[in-house]
C-alpha cells in the first residue's frame, strides 16, 4: 500500500501527487486502519511526542474513520502479516473463524483500545451500507452512511459542527 501521511499542511499539487498513489485493490483490512489511526492520535506509545496535552489540559481527541464499509481481506496475496495461512501471524487456519472475521475481530478489539483512550471516533460507509461492526465501533450515534461526494460532505459539515471548538495546533 502507499504509506500513510500524518496531518500537515499540504498544497494542491502535492495532494494531487499523493493521492494518484493510492489505488483500490479489492482488499479491505481495517483492523490495520484502526490500529494506525489510533497510534497516530494517541498521547502515549509512538507519536506521544506529537500528542501530549498541552499545558496539563486534557485533549479532545477524535478519529475519522472512512471506509467503504466491508471488510474483504485476502488469505493468498502478500499483506502486512505475510501470506496470511502461510504466515500464521495473523490468522490461524486451524481456528474456526475465517479470515474476514479474524480480521473484523481484532478491529473491534483496536477500537475498543482507542475508545478506553477517550477518543472520539466516528465511522463513515462511503458508497455502502454500513456494517454492524463499523456502527459499534462508533456508538453514541457517531457512525454515518454516505453515498455520494454532497452526502459526505455534508457527513464532515456535520462532524466540524458536533466537535465544535477543534483547534488543530503543533
């Protein structure tokens, strides 16, 4: 996959640049989606650093998370785990659960830790229905169903308003 991007200011044609890398392959893990995002707002563990609170005053913390709304891994490709029933890092073929739910499994178990961190997450379904796994993750009625470019806009319209005071420092 193309790597991912912390939030930095960014110009149009870098956008443009970044974005012609990322490409839809059919496989959809967001376990890994929800690992990273939680690592990359968390306050303590890898990025601490860059998420302290600032002058001892908690943080509101919230992660956006879109997808399209189904997990589809593949179990013969080469992914973040290795080939996954070659590998065995990820998923045991001898366990009786198949790899979309092993995968959908330890995405409940990530959003789980990210809640217990109090971060606010919502989940976006973009061009599909949302699953319920994705409206669990979210809860509080923080999950939405977009499908079309206007419906998502209006989503994060809906979102900036909720959040209220965001203020995005460095």
């Amino acid at each position: 996959p193309a790597p991912a991007r912390k939030l930095e200011a960014i110009d149009q044609a870098t956008l443009t640049t970044y974005l012609a890398t990322l490409y839809p392959t059919g496989q959809t893990y967001h376990d890994i989606g929800m690992i990273w995002g939680g690592r990359l707002i968390s306050p303590n563990g890898l990025f601490a650093a860059e998420n302290a609170d600032v002058d001892g005053k908690p943080t509101n913390r919230h992660l956006i998370f879109l997808t399209d709304g189904e997990t589809a891994p593949l179990d013969l490709v080469y992914g973040a785990y290795g080939i996954e029933p070659v590998d065995g890092r990820r998923w045991d073929t001898s366990s009786s659960l198949t790899l979309t739910q092993t995968v959908e499994n330890r995405f409940v178990f990530a959003c789980d830790e990210v809640l217990r961190r109090n971060v606010t997450i919502w989940v976006i379904g973009f061009g599909t229905a949302m699953t319920p796994v994705m409206q669990q993750c979210a809860g509080n009625g923080h999950w939405f169903q977009a499908n079309d470019a206007a419906e998502l806009n209006d989503i994060f319209g809906t979102i900036a308003r909720t959040i209220g005071e965001l203020r995005i420092s460095k």
